[in-house]
C-alpha cells in the first residue's frame, strides 16, 4: 500500500512522545524496511526542521537527516499544487495541510498516515489512519 506520511508522524518518533513515540517509530521502521510505500512532500521536511528546531536545535538537523535517509517518494510542490491547496483551503478552511492535500490528490494518494484528524477530516476523500490504529488499518504483522 501507498501512503502519504503527515509531518507529526516523524516529529513524534523524534521526540518520542510517551504516547505516539512508539507508534511512529514502527510506522518509519516500515518505511525504511520497506513494508509501505511512503510519500512526503518537501513540506514535510520544512515543517519537521521548523517544528523541531522550537524546542531542540541540536535535534532537528539531525532528525531531517534521518528523514532524507528513508526511501520516501518527495512530491513536488509547484504553483498548480498551491493554487489546488488554495481550493481546499477554501473548501475545508485547512491551512497547510490542504498543500499536503493538494500533492496527495496530484498523485492519486487517498491515504493519510496522521495524528492531525482535526484538519484532515476536513477535507473530503481522503482516508486517515492513526498512528494508534496504523497496524491493524494497513494490516502490517510483526
């Protein structure tokens, strides 16, 4: 299966937060042994380095390394994709989730991998798995 992975999926595993931590570090794990087919947007890395360098400096270049190193597809993002996220931002009054939004549609991406269910269930047609639920919803074995 194919997903596109939200930017506190990696922010969680880097801070392993006491709930999401563990969680997320399984969903990379899996990106990096390759049990999923992952998808980022250069967004996600902006917004991993930004999020992560308020409360860690030292962290967050390391963390962005780490996430160059997964075998992720990057997306693009292009002047169509922002007047596309522009659309969903009218339509859902998400902010920048409707540019993840926007790549995810550009690549026939229905499934997100996501602690944010407050923006994402906004936008319409996109299906969300929870780090909580990510391996009975992608059915993964360990």
């Amino acid at each position: 299966m194919s997903y596109y992975i939200d930017t506190n999926i990696f922010v969680y595993s880097a801070l392993a937060h006491p709930v999401y931590g563990k969680p997320c570090k399984h969903i990379i794990d899996d990106i990096q042994n390759q049990k999923i087919k992952a998808y980022c947007s250069f967004l996600v890395a902006t917004e991993l380095l930004g999020s992560l360098a308020k409360i860690d400096k030292e962290r967050a270049p390391v963390a962005l390394n780490a996430f160059f190193s997964l075998p992720t597809k990057m997306l693009q993002i292009d002047e169509q994709v922002l007047l596309d996220a522009a659309e969903i931002t009218r339509q859902s009054g998400v902010r920048y989730d409707s540019i993840h939004a926007a790549c995810m549609r550009r690549n026939s991406l229905d499934t997100v991998i996501t602690e944010d269910v407050t923006d994402w269930s906004k936008i319409k047609n996109f299906q969300i798995i929870r780090p909580l639920e990510y391996e009975k919803k992608a059915k993964i074995q360990r």
